[in-house]
C-alpha cells in the first residue's frame, strides 16, 4: 500500500510547502479568514488545528479503513467537533488567550473544515497510522506557518500591535483587520509560494512538461497519492491537450433547437443554477 | 510576438487613459481654482505612489516600465479628485499603492483588471479612514453651507429648498465635499468629451444616472420636491464623477450596449441602496466594485441568449 522508507521531511516538504492546505489548496480558509485577527489567535487556532487533525487522522487510519464511506465522512466531523471543543474550552480558561469572541460562530466552521474531511478521506483511510500522522502533522505546520504569518501581520497593519504589545506605528490600516484583507494578503502569499515553487522545484517560471513528469518523479516518493493531488501537477500545456472534438453542426430544425437549448443550460450552470427542475427531464 | 503585444497594449493604454487625462484635467483644474496647494501636493503624492509602485512592482516582476502607461497617473488624479481637502498625504499614497499593487498589477494592468483600481483605492482608504475621508471642515468657511456636505444633509434628511440664488454653487460645486467632483457642469462636459471619443461607453453612464435619479424620486432621502431629491443626490459626494470616469472604465465595461444600460443601472440601483442604508456618506465606489462582479453574468447572459436567438431564427428560416 504505502512505502515504508518515505520519511518525516519529504512528507513535510509535500505537505507544508507544495500542497500547502491553505495557498495551494485552498481548503480551510474560512477559519483562517474569519479568526486569524491577532498573533495569539493564530496560536490558538494553529494548536487547535494540529491536535483535531493529527488526532482524526490516525483514528480514521487505524480504525476507519473497513467503514463504508458513507458512514466515515460524518465520523470525522463528529470526532473533529468531539475534540476541538474542549481545546478551545481549555485554551479559553486556562490561558488568557480569549479567541471565541473573535471567533464566535466560526468554531463549529475549525472542527468541521474540509482540511480535515479531505486528508482523512483521501490519504488517512489508504495509508497506515505512521503515514497518516506524517500527513496530518506535516499539513497542520504548514496550515499554521501560513496562519501565524497572517496573524502577525494583520495584528501589527490592522491593529498596531503585536502579541498585546502596542507597537508606534504612524499609520493603522484597519482593513487588514477584515476579512478582505486577509483574503488579499493571502493572494500574495499564494502567488509568491507559488513563484518560489516553480522556481526551487521546476527551475523556471513556466513549468514545462518535461519538468512537469520530473518533478512529479522526484516529489512522488512513493505514497499512494490522492487524486485531488494529482490534479495540480497534471497539467497538460497546450501541445498536450487533445484537440476538442468537433461538434457536429446541427441539421435538423430539432437538433438547432436542442442545441439552442443546450446553450441555455450551459448559462445557467455557468452561474451555478440548475435549469431543469426535478422531474423536469423526464 | 510578445514585445509586439506588449507594445500594442501600451499604445492602446495610453490612447484610453490619455483620453481620461484630458477629461479629468478640468476636475483637476476646479480642485485647483478652489483648494490650490492643497490639492496640488494630494494630487503629485497619488501620481507619485502609482507611478513608483508599478514601476517597483514590474521591476521585481521583470517586465518593462511604460512612462506612456497613462493609468498610474490617472489613477492618482482619480483618488486625489475625490478626497476632501487637508487629508494627510499618505493617505492618498495608501490608495494609489492600493489600487496598483492589489488591484492593477496582478491581473496584468489597467486593461485587464477585473476591478476598477481607482475605485478599489478609493474603497480601501474609505474602510481604512472613514472619519479621513468624510471631514469636510477644512476650507469650508467660503462654501454654501459651511462644512456641511450634500452627503451628510442628506444622510441626516436635511432638505435644501433650491432656488435661483443657490442652484449655481450646488451644481457649480461650491459646497463642501471632495475637492473636485462636486461641479456637475464639468462633469457634462465630460459626458461630451467621452460621447465624441467613446460613444458606447456612456451608455453605463446613461444607465447609472437614471437609476440614481429614479431611486431619488422613488425612495428620497429628505422631503422634497421630487426635483430637488434628484438635483441633490445627483449633486452630492462623487456620484457624478464616478459615473462618468470610473464606470466607463474600458476593462470593466459588458461588451454590449444593452449590458451596458443594464451594468450602469445596477451599480446606480446598488449606490442608491448603499446611500440609503449603508454606514458610508458616499458609497459609490463600493457599488462599482461590487457591479464589476456582475459584469461576467450580464456578458455570459447576452452571448447565450444572442445564441440562441440566432439559432432559433435559422431553425425557423428551415
């Protein structure tokens, strides 16, 4: 199933920086966004994160493999919430850091994340509890990095302190203290990981596929990958990209007409509205 | 073949913004006739920001330098022209930095920002320095109602009967407010300008303007004559400015003229409700950025439909 000599840094080195869960995947930003104000609770969110996700991911591991799927996706958001809310309970009361305030409603939203759905689901389940935890651990330090950076940042820009400490800036941004400015910095660091692996990784700005195949070469050590994974480095350039099937033009006045109402459908699904009602296509 | 995109783009650029340049040039010059040196040194710190952030940010991004590429300084004329007067200077330098490195910059320029970037700076500094941006005490002694602006009167219901003796400074600008898109005179002049060089794209503003005025007369704000609620609405913050410089944005505008009506008619309606109902005396810039979002649909929505028209009628033509 999975290699036995992949170690701890490659899997931190694939899991931290070129899938990082939040500037290459994507998954988990409400938290970050919503929660991430101050440095301290970015902490507390980063060892909230790293306990509910290393914790689920070896119990999906180790216990999860024979349960149907149906069954597992709601056992890791109720394993998920089953930890984290005592973490807060006890960051809250037994340190000075107050995070639910700023927090509020996005609680239940850290506990049951799709980082947490997805590496259990995708990786969790088809590895072995070494790996698992591997996994988890390597995501959450790199899901933290990323929080405790945005944390600082918008602290010091948005509020004019750092940690409680009251810094003597001449200029306060409070936008940055709100979640577009988060979701903007968050863009930049986005492009500039990206930049950074493109350029450690495949040498050059454009990725081309021969490096592509290399890199994949080099980075895949082994583990069984997911296939949502597999996604980012199968891209195909333009040469390699079969050539569209050339649709057949309509004849018939009912195949214009289908084809008119192909177009249709094509809008609204483009804006995320399905057009047929239930029963609609029979 | 990329070096003669490049310069394709920079011509096209300069031909778009070097048209805005002139427009604004008279909103610039009421600015000086009324605020002077104050306006002058907000005016030179947005062009300054703009232009050293692009250039710092293409030479990190290793792409060349245009001084042709008109937008920077259009942008900072854009954001100098709707700030009150005495505001601190870096304040219009967080706006122009803004506007290009968040908004010009990653989505490849001016003529590809899905965004207006001047109303995204503008945006921006409003959530950053609300109380900044909407003081208008400073030289206020000589304006009509003191420091008391269209806005705030009308936020508060405050009416103004409009008479022979005041219409002149309300649509000459001579209230207190941003310090130069309060003349509305200019503003048609402007119209006209844009009417003999882009024909089309007034229709957004024609579009805006009359849901701006029909919100007004639907829903006013104070309790007047249904003449008076458009003349002041009209007449207050920046809505006339942002109607016909920063809606008619070349990258932003649907490809239709239709669209067009429709795009401008939203952000009017959007403005009108922000105005209305929002924490901002002068929402109009939130309400561009939010119709950019828009723009895609209304597009997507007219190449369907157009589609399916046409096949519709050659279906009946066979």
């Amino acid at each position: 199933m999975s290699n036995t000599n992949i170690s701890f840094k490659d899997m931190l080195v694939k899991g931290a920086l070129i899938f990082n869960p939040v500037l290459i995947q994507l998954v988990g930003l409400c938290p970050v966004v919503a929660a991430s104000t101050t440095l301290a609770g970015s902490v507390a969110l980063s060892v909230a994160l790293f306990v509910e996700l290393t914790a689920t991911c070896v119990i999906a591991s180790a216990l999860f493999k024979k349960v149907p799927r149906w069954v597992r996706v709601p056992l890791y958001l109720i394993i998920g919430l089953a930890l984290i809310c005592p973490i807060l309970w006890y960051i809250e009361t037994k340190t000075l850091i107050n995070i639910s305030l700023g927090m509020k409603i996005y609680i239940p939203l850290i506990a049951i994340n799709s980082v947490t759905a997805v590496h259990c689901e995708q990786f969790a389940v088809k590895n072995s509890v070494r790996h698992a935890f591997y996994d988890a651990a390597a995501v959450s330090i790199g899901a933290s990095a990323v929080m405790l950076i945005v944390g600082a940042t918008r602290e010091i820009f948005g509020s004019g302190s750092l940690a409680g400490v009251k810094l003597e800036l001449p200029v306060i941004f409070k936008g940055m203290a709100m979640p577009f400015g988060c979701l903007i910095l968050l863009g930049f660091m986005a492009a500039g990981l990206k930049a950074f692996l493109n350029y450690r990784y495949l040498g050059e700005d454009e990725a081309e596929p021969d490096d592509i195949q290399e890199a994949e070469k080099i980075l895949d050590s082994g583990v069984e990958e997911v296939e949502i994974f597999d996604e980012f480095w199968s891209e195909q350039t333009e040469e390699e990209q079969p050539e569209p099937e050339e649709k057949a033009q309509p004849e018939t006045k009912e195949e214009i007409r289908d084809s008119a109402n192909e177009d249709i459908e094509d809008f609204f699904r483009s804006i995320g509205i399905d057009y047929y009602e239930k029963g609609d296509e029979q | 073949m990329a070096n003669n995109a490049a310069k394709q783009n920079t011509v096209r650029s300069s031909r778009i913004f070097g048209d805005y340049l002139i427009m604004i040039a008279a909103p610039c010059l009421v600015a000086v006739w009324y605020y002077g040196a104050q306006f002058v040194s907000v005016a030179a710190t947005g062009v300054l920001t703009a232009l050293i952030c692009d250039f710092a940010a293409k030479a990190i991004l290793g792409k060349t330098f245009h001084l042709r590429d008109f937008s920077n300084i259009f942008i900072g004329l854009a954001i100098a022209v709707m700030l009150p007067a005495g505001i601190p200077l870096y304040v219009p330098a967080a706006a122009a930095a803004f506007a290009v490195l968040a908004v010009k910059i990653p989505f490849g320029g001016a003529l590809h920002a899905p965004f207006v970037p001047a109303a995204a700076g503008f945006a921006f500094i409003s959530v950053c320095f609300k109380e900044l941006i909407f003081d208008y005490n400073v030289a206020s002694e000589t304006k009509l109602f003191g420091a008391q602006s269209l806005g705030s009167m009308l936020s508060k219901g405050q009416s103004v009967y409009i008479s022979a003796a005041n219409v002149f400074d309300i649509i000459a600008g001579n209230v207190a407010g941003p310090m130069g898109t309060g003349c509305g005179i200019l503003m048609l002049a402007c119209c006209v300008y844009l009417f003999v060089r882009r024909k089309t794209a007034l229709l957004a503003t024609l579009g805006f303007v009359a849901a701006c005025a029909v919100c007004a007369i639907v829903s006013p704000r104070i309790n007047a004559s249904a003449f008076t609620s458009v003349v002041l609405e009209l007449s207050a913050g920046s809505l006339m400015f942002a109607g016909v410089f920063l809606l008619t944005d070349y990258a932003t505008l649907p490809h239709n003229g239709i669209n067009r009506v429709i795009y401008g008619a939203v952000c009017g309606v959007i403005c009108m409700g922000m105005r209305k109902m929002g924490v901002f005396e002068e929402p109009v810039c939130f309400a561009i950025l939010l119709a950019n979002g828009f723009r895609p649909v209304l597009d997507s929505a007219f190449k369907a439909l157009s589609s399916v028209s046409f096949k519709r009628k050659e279906a009946a033509e066979k």
